[in-house]
C-alpha cells in the first residue's frame, strides 16, 4: 500500500485543530443531526479516521444511546481520543478489523482527501456498514488534481459528486445530499447512503 500522512494536515497554515478555531459550523452539525435522524435508531457506530474523537464526543454529548467506537492510523490521536474516554483503537480503513456489516451506521468524513486509493477505502468502509454510511468530502464541479495547497497530506482532494457515487460498491443508494462551504472556503460533499434491502439491487 502506497505511504501517506495523515497528520500533515496539521502543519497547514490554517487547519491545525481547526474544531477548537471553529467548532461545530453547519456542516459538522448536519453529521449529527443526520445520524440522530435515522430510524431505528443505531445500535452501533463506527467512526472510521476519527481523528482525536470530536464527533464521538459531540454524539455522545447529544445523547446517543448506542455504542460508539472509532478507528484511526494515527497513534497520537488514538491517544488523544482515549484519554478523553473514548473507546478508539488504531486501525488502517483500508483493512478494518472488523466483520462485514458489524456497525449499524459508519461515519467516513473528510478522509479521502488523505488517500492513494479512494475506492478501495470506500468499498472496505462499506464493507463493515450494515445499514448507512455517512460520507463527507471535499466536493467539485469538475475534476480537479491535486490540490492549490500542495502538501502531500492531500492526493485527490476535489471529487464531483459523479465520481462519490461512480465509486460506491453495489447495493448502496443515495438517500441524501448537501453542499456545505467551510470556514477556509472549499466545497464540502456530505451523502447519506443507506444499503439496499435483500432483493431490492443488493
């Protein structure tokens, strides 16, 4: 597997703990709103890339009665999320220890921007969702290449919608779709995917 870094976003003039600087903007907030929405309510979550745990703790503060647990490569944020008692252990997403359709719904929010291999990430998240995935990306019109911002944090930062749901493993349907801007300016794709039921495409 091809090397990347997931902390080099950090040394981005502009983006170090950017939830402290900025906190809950309408597009966090919508991830939230958007899981407390499904029905029944999940009984398991996964935060896949959770970096130090921010939605986890925002989910639990909101009072989500399932279990929450994350996953992120990097060792330091694992420990960041630990220490605020988070249940997060260091994983890769794209080899995820955990069995197919393990987790009710799977939060995958701005972690492609990171990755060599967009699709294969995708199809191993999708793997251990059983019912919803959560994704969020930064978005474009067109196909863009790497990103103005030059750090290898960022491989393929822009994906058109066309390209999200062109990468989508069978058996998965759009259920919702929102364009967000963040606080520096760039497009943010956030869908809501729900897996279809036996005989219904799956």
């Amino acid at each position: 597997m091809s090397a990347y870094n997931p902390l080099a976003w950090e040394r981005v003039p502009g983006f170090a703990n950017s939830f402290d600087r900025y906190g809950w903007v309408d597009y966090r907030q919508n991830v939230i709103d958007w899981v407390r929405s499904l029905k029944p309510a999940p009984a398991r979550l996964l935060d896949v890339g959770c970096c130090r745990g921010e939605y986890l703790r925002k989910l639990k503060e909101e009072g989500f009665a399932g279990e929450l647990l994350g996953v992120d490569v990097t060792p330091q944020c694992v420990e960041a999320a630990r220490s605020a008692g988070l249940d997060v252990r260091q994983a890769d997403c794209r080899m995820l220890p955990f069995a197919s359709r393990e987790f009710d719904v799977v939060l995958f929010l701005n972690v492609l921007m990171h990755l060599p291999d967009p699709a294969q990430a995708l199809a191993e998240v999708c793997r251990v969702a059983g019912k919803h995935l959560v994704l969020s990306c930064y978005g474009a019109t067109e196909e863009r290449g790497v990103w103005s911002r030059n750090t290898k944090a960022f491989l393929n930062t822009f994906y058109p919608k066309s390209a999200v749901l062109s990468a989508m493993p069978e058996g998965w349907r759009l259920a919702k779709f929102e364009t967000f801007v963040n606080p520096f300016g760039d497009p943010v794709y956030q869908y809501l995917f729900t897996r279809r039921k036996a005989g219904k495409g799956e």
